[in-house]
C-alpha cells in the first residue's frame, strides 16, 4: 500500500498541558531505561560466562561473532525499524500494526538472508571462528525480530511490552547458559544467547497480536526507499567500522587484544545500558518535541547529549577507583589487560554519547542526508583511529585512537544539526504517515 502523507495539525494549538507531557515523557523514558536494563543484563550475562569460561582468546572469537551480529543487527534497523520509529511513532493504531506487519517481515527477512550467507561462509572460516559464524546464522532471524518488536513497541508509546520481552528473553538465557556451560565452546554460547532471544521473539507475535509477512517486505522498502537506504548506509557504517576496527586489532596484535577490548565495553556496561535504553525512544520524543514546540528541538538534544557525556564521565571515574580483586572477580583473567583501557574507553562513550542527542534531532528532522555525512566522517575516523592506533601503539594506542575519533566525530554531528535548525523553516510542520 503506498503511504499518504498528510499535514498534521498545528500543534501549538492542540499540544497537552504541561504537566501531563511531561509525565508521559518520563514515563516513556522510564520503560526505556528499564527495557534497556534488562536487555544489558541479558548480554552482559552472556559476556561474563564467555569471558570467565573460555579466557581472553576464546572470549576474542565470540567479540568477532558479537561484532558482526551488530553489523546485521544495524542492517535490519536501517532498513525495517528506524523508518517505522520515524513515520509512525504516535499514529493511529491500525496505521501502527499496518507498518508493524511489515517491518518486522522486513526484519526476519534480513535475517534469514545474511543467516544463509553465514552458514555458507563459517565452514570455510574453520577453526573456533567457523562454528561460531554457522551458529549465528542459525540464530539471527530470531534475534533481528526480537530486536524489531522492541522497536515497534517504543514507537507506539508501550514501552512496557518491550520490557516484558526482554524480561522473557532473560529468563529464557538462563537454562540455556547453563547448558552451554557444560558444552564449553563459543559455538554453544552463540546458540544459548540466541535461542533464547528466539523465544522472545515469538513471544514478541503474542503480545502484539501481529503476524510478520516477509512477502510485504519488499512493499515496505519501496515505500521507505527515501530514507532506508540512506539509514541503512548509516548504520551499516557505525556497526561495519566496528567490525573493521576488530578484526583489523586482531589481525595487528592478536585475538587477545580483541577479548580486553570487549572486557573493557563491558566494564561501561551498566552506563551503555543507560544510553541504549535512552535511544530507544529518544528519536519517537525528538519528534513529538517537533511537532509540539520546534524551537525546543536544539534544546532538547543538547541535554539529551550532554547528560549522556557527564553520565558516561562519572561512571568511568568509578571504575578507575574499582579494587582489581572485584575487576578480578567479575572479568577473570580478562580483566588485567582490560582495565588499562578503562580511561581511553569512557572517553569514546562520552564522545558517543554526546553525539547521540545531535543524531536524534537530525532523525527527527528527517535530515537523512546530514547525517549520513555524518555518519560517514565519523565512521572513517573510528577506523583510521582505531587501526592507526593499533599500528603505533598496540591496544592502548587503538583505543586512544578510537576516543580522539568519537570526540571529533561527535563535533561533526553537532555541526549539522546546527546548520539543519537553521534552514528548516520555522512554520514547517513534520509529515505523519498515516498508512
């Protein structure tokens, strides 16, 4: 069905008290943060078994396969959900579970075509990396409609069923953990981590009474060709720059150097938690401050950003004061080489997090092409500092490199969206698709 866009009307005639908006903004923020939650915990459960069960190499081999899902996983959101967060946050129901039925199809069809791709190429990787790549492809459309539920859920404003659905997939993780446990390998990690997302997902079609058709995925990319595209060049960039950075330390100073890269990520695990969670609905809140009160939106996202900086700031400053015994006790022998990096770490999710306030104003904007640019200088950056670092100083000079690079990036961001606020004309009123 081809979408109609219609103008919306003026909001500042129609806006709802104060008072109530801002209940219902903290009450959104609140199921985000508390989805979030329990997503981290799922993942870093994961990480820690990894970390304290296999030791520094084997937990290297599962970060390639970890970064990798990313990448696929920053696929399907270009492509399925971050349209729908986009155009349909706030529309009437039926508009809602119409975009629903489709996105979510786009995104197990993501899924089931670089699973495919997986399966073929992990034998011919061979060694621990092969069976690791075979299993993820296994896993990954349940894991990608998991993840669009999630989505899906925040754009209608009941952030709660996102919770519950993560709450399931934790529960789920735990029988499966204990039997990978006794397995030993990567490979029997990657199908516990998830098999259990799968089941998430299943339960995801209960709760919103939704049916995912692949068959309408190739509707939806028509219909949102004009920003899927350029999200899905976005995305892939910021998770491939990722993958390239990984695999390229591991082949400049080994798989271990990979393992206490990931080691320190999850140190800042409790604060990523806090930021992923915020992201979740901070484009859908981006565009109703569009909407409600325009000359708000700069605002907004620079104490979006901000906040996340500080937030990210403080929490490093409290690892560095963690005693190594209790780093000892949750990492294992990961946690020697992982805590000389705690300093250069917290500054590239600093950095990250203050761009990520510009990025949502330019999501809601509709600005795609800003910040693809910038998305692409950022991303370029990330890996030329990430492997030139890796080049002059090993480990630590990857990660110096990776924090400059964030730092810069997030600058460039904030320059666009500066320059976006000010062509957009100031009684211009966002679109609202409403099939």
């Amino acid at each position: 069905m081809t979408p109609v866009t219609t103008e919306k009307e003026n909001p500042r005639t129609t806006a709802p008290p104060a008072g109530s908006a801002k209940r219902a903004l903290v009450g959104r923020l609140s199921w985000g943060l508390a989805d979030q939650a329990a997503s981290s915990i799922s993942n870093f459960a994961v990480g820690i078994y990894v970390a304290r069960s296999l030791g520094v190499t084997a937990f290297g081999v599962f970060s390639l396969a970890w970064v990798t899902y990313g990448v696929v996983l920053n696929v399907s959101r270009g492509l399925a959900t971050d349209p729908l967060v986009v155009r349909f946050s706030g529309v009437p129901e039926a508009s809602w579970r119409g975009a629903v039925t489709r996105a979510s199809g786009t995104a197990l069809g993501v899924g089931a075509v670089i699973g495919a791709a997986c399966l073929a190429v992990g034998p011919a990787l061979g060694g621990r990396v092969g069976p690791a790549f075979v299993c993820l492809g296994v896993m990954l459309p349940g894991l990608l409609l998991q993840d669009a539920w999630r989505y899906s859920f925040f754009a209608a404003g009941t952030g709660r069923k996102a919770f519950v659905n993560d709450v399931v997939w934790g529960v789920a993780l735990v029988p499966a953990l204990i039997a990978a446990t006794r397995v030993g390998s990567v490979a029997a990690f990657v199908l516990a981590w998830g098999a259990s997302a799968t089941v998430a997902a299943g339960y995801g079609c209960v709760q919103s009474g939704i049916r995912p058709r692949v068959t309408e995925a190739r509707d939806w990319l028509r219909e949102q060709r004009d920003l899927g595209y350029r999200y899905l060049v976005e995305n892939t960039c910021l998770s491939g720059a990722s993958q390239l950075r990984a695999y390229g330390l591991g082949a400049i100073v080994g798989l271990g150097a990979v393992g206490a890269v990931r080691g320190a990520e999850l140190l800042l695990g409790p604060f990523l938690a806090v930021l992923m969670g915020l992201s979740l609905v901070t484009v859908p809140e981006a565009a109703r401050v569009l909407r409600r009160a325009p000359e708000r939106l700069g605002r907004f996202c620079l104490l979006l950003g901000g906040g996340q900086a500080v937030g990210a700031l403080l929490w490093g400053g409290a690892l560095l004061l963690m005693p190594d015994r209790f780093g000892a006790s949750v990492l294992g022998d990961v946690w020697h080489s992982s805590s000389r990096l705690i300093v250069m770490v917290t500054l590239g999710v600093a950095g990250a997090g203050l761009g990520t306030g510009a990025a949502a104003g330019l999501r809601a904007l509709g600005a795609a092409r800003r910040s693809l640019r910038s998305q692409l200088f950022a991303s370029a950056c990330y890996v030329g500092g990430g492997l030139g670092g890796a080049a002059l100083a090993g480990t630590a000079g990857s990660a110096w490199g990776v924090a400059a690079a964030t730092v810069g990036g997030s600058a460039v961001w904030w320059l666009q969206l500066r320059t976006a606020l000010r062509e957009r004309h100031p009684d211009s009123v966002p679109e609202v698709r409403t099939s």
